[in-house]
C-alpha cells in the first residue's frame, strides 16, 4: 500500500541545545513536542499517537521508555511505537506512524527523540555486561568505532578507497554548518586538518567521526484533512523503506554494503520516484564511512565508486546530490539516534527554512537512517 498524499508532516521542531548540562532527556522530549506542535498549530490534547526510542532498554524494555515518555507529557496515546533500531528508528518510526495515520489507527502522531549525550557523559563504546549479542564482541575491544573502523578498512583495501577521500564528507558537513548558528563546530575544515586529527580506530580519524552532544528533536505527522488546517505548508511522507541485517560485525556480510540497499528501493517505489528526481539528500553520518557505505547502497553510485563520487563535487550545495545542509553528525549535532534530525532538515528544506545551508526551491527529499554496527536502515521520501 503506498502512502503518497496520505500522510503530512506539519510540525518540526529541533532544540538549539548542545549541551544541557543539569537536564533530563525527558525535559528535552518535552521542549521539542511542544515546539513541534506549536509549529503545527495543535496541541498536546489533539495527539493519540506517540513514537520514541529512549534509549537502551531499561528493565522494562523499549516500551517502557515510550510509555514513561508519554506519561511525562501528560499524554494518552492510543498508539505507541517503541521500536529502537539505533539511528534509524526515527525513521521507521515516521514509517510505522504514517501506516498507522493512513489505516485509521491514529489522527495526529508525534515522532520524538532526545538525549544529553554530552552532559550526561554517555558511554557510546561500551555495552552493559552480558547485553545481548554484543556480550560476544564487546569484551575482545569492539567499540562503537572500531567496528565502523572495520567496514572502512575493508572498503579500503576491497575497492581502493582512500583516507581523503572520506575526509571529503566531513569537509563538506563542516562547510554545510557554516552557515547553521545552532551547529556544534563552524569553524573551516580542511582535508588536512581531518588526517592530522588522532587516528580513533584505523583508518578513522577523531574529525572522521561525528560530534557528541545533547539535543532533541520531533515531528507531528497527521492525515490530509487536519493537515489542511495546521499553521504551515505540509510536507507529504510519499515513500518509507526500512531492513535489517546483523547485530554482530562479525555476521556483518559483506563489508562493503548495507542494508540500505533494501530500504532505499522501496522507499523510492513507494513514492514512485527515482533517484534522479530527488533534489537532496539528509543521510546519517556517524562516521564519515556511514555516508559513503549508504551513497553506494542507496544506488547514488556503483559499489567501490563512493570516493570518486566525493570528489567529483556531489555533494556540495551546487553538485547532483546536496546532502545533510544543517552540518549533519559530523558538525552540527549528535545526541545518539540522530535519524529525527535527518526528517527536520528535510521538512525545513521544503519549507525553505533550514538553517544551513538552504537549496533554491526543493521539492523532493531523501532522508536516511544507519542504526547499530550497520546493522540497521530506513530511508523515507519526502515532497511537496
């Protein structure tokens, strides 16, 4: 079932706090669904669907987090999605959502995400004892990093890429963020200045990997009636994809791709566009690795060519393919599942609001989620 014309996003809304020292990520939620909803024009009364991801799973488990969630802003929803893919489950999440809208399940859906990554000192790297799989992988040294490290090695010495040409995402994310007043890092970024940064975990670099920071972000989605009345242009959820593949590096097969190769092409069919149509691009950079892997998979480029198509100028705001125009993870913001913010940027772009860098008169866009060791994607189609 397609969703095109179904589903609208009509409220956006990102914090600007980098860092919240002394705050709870529940205080965060509530600033940004409140925000989101002010931008909408509705209230907290007309939402009865509420989609989050709060984090590693406590004792009660993901939905727990939701439901503590939707307690803490006084809400009842009679639809909630915990589903906790890392990155990409704001994604999916939008994905589930919008079903839920367009089957009747729901009217008004808000898609929430924060965390105090920064100020609460967060271990990225190091799993709980004994969580899940990882217990497998985490106790020989398998950070975080090390495991992007792994698939950026392998593309490295599989299909030639190099170290400058990854430090080219990161270049262009910087140069993005320039013009963002909200974004983490401004300052000018050199090839240069990414391979004199200490290397993390070979071949990645400390300016190869994305900022940590607190933030949050939300969106309200919500059927065409309702959407003709909300306070802003709406911006139509013509397309979703979602897949997934391993957990473990280990069972990661092959190196070189992920599972946006599945996400990608439904996403694309359900909107009934192709890659050519789109105008931009808001694609998950935890690493600079992350973007080049998902340009491949996605079909932007052959396997192997994601390097030169780097150099070739792509992804500048004048090449084939603008991507992340707020700064992305590498510069602006990167509080954990930094999927949410990939939706904001791509609503704004349509709006003509972004804060980065804004295109000249947009009207279709694709935003993409990595979650996990590569282990996770989506991918939605955005229009106008």
């Amino acid at each position: 079932m397609g969703l095109s014309g179904q589903v609208a996003i009509v409220g956006a809304y990102e914090s600007p706090r980098r860092k919240a020292p002394g705050m709870h990520p529940f205080e965060l939620q509530a600033e940004c669904v409140r925000g989101a909803l002010e931008d909408a024009g509705l209230s907290l009364a007309d939402v009865d669907g509420f989609c989050t991801a709060a984090g590693f799973p406590g004792e009660g488990g993901a939905w727990m987090d939701t439901c503590e969630v939707a307690e803490w802003l006084g809400i009842h929803p009679a639809f909630l999605d915990g589903t906790d893919t890392g990155g990409a489950a704001p994604l999916s999440q939008a994905g589930h959502a919008a079903a839920a809208i367009a089957t009747g399940l729901a009217d008004v859906v808000v898609v929430s995400y924060a965390a105090c990554s920064y100020s609460g000192a967060a271990d990225f790297d190091t799993p709980p004892p004994g969580w899940g799989p990882y217990g497998y992988e985490a106790p020989y040294g398998l950070t975080t990093v090390a495991a992007y490290a792994l698939a950026a090695q392998r593309h490295m010495h599989e299909l030639g890429t190099t170290p400058e040409q990854l430090a080219l995402v990161a270049v262009q994310c910087r140069a993005n963020a320039a013009a963002n007043p909200d974004a983490r890092y401004r300052d000018p970024l050199t090839v240069e200045d990414v391979l004199a940064s200490p290397v993390i975990a070979s071949p990645l670099h400390r300016l190869d990997c994305c900022v940590v920071t607190d933030s949050g972000g939300a969106i309200v989605l919500t059927g065409p009636s309702r959407a003709a009345s909300c306070r802003k242009r709406p911006v139509w959820l013509l397309g979703f994809g979602e897949a997934a593949g391993q957990v473990q590096m280990s069972q990661m097969w092959p190196y070189t791709e992920t599972v946006a190769r599945v996400s990608g092409p439904r996403a694309l069919a359900m909107a009934g566009v192709t890659l050519d149509d789109l105008d931009c691009a808001q694609i998950y950079d935890s690493f600079t690795i992350t973007v080049l892997l998902t340009l491949e998979s996605l079909g932007f480029c052959e396997r192997g060519e994601g390097g030169a198509f780097v150099e070739s100028g792509a992804l500048a705001p004048a090449g084939s393919l603008p991507i992340n125009t707020d700064g992305g993870g590498l510069s602006s913001n990167h509080p954990g599942r930094r999927g949410i913010f990939t939706l904001i940027e791509g609503v704004r772009q349509l709006r003509g609001e972004s804060p980065g860098v804004q295109l000249a008169d947009p009207k279709l866009v694709l935003c993409h989620g990595t979650g996990g060791s590569l282990s996770a994607t989506a991918t939605v189609i955005l229009g106008i």
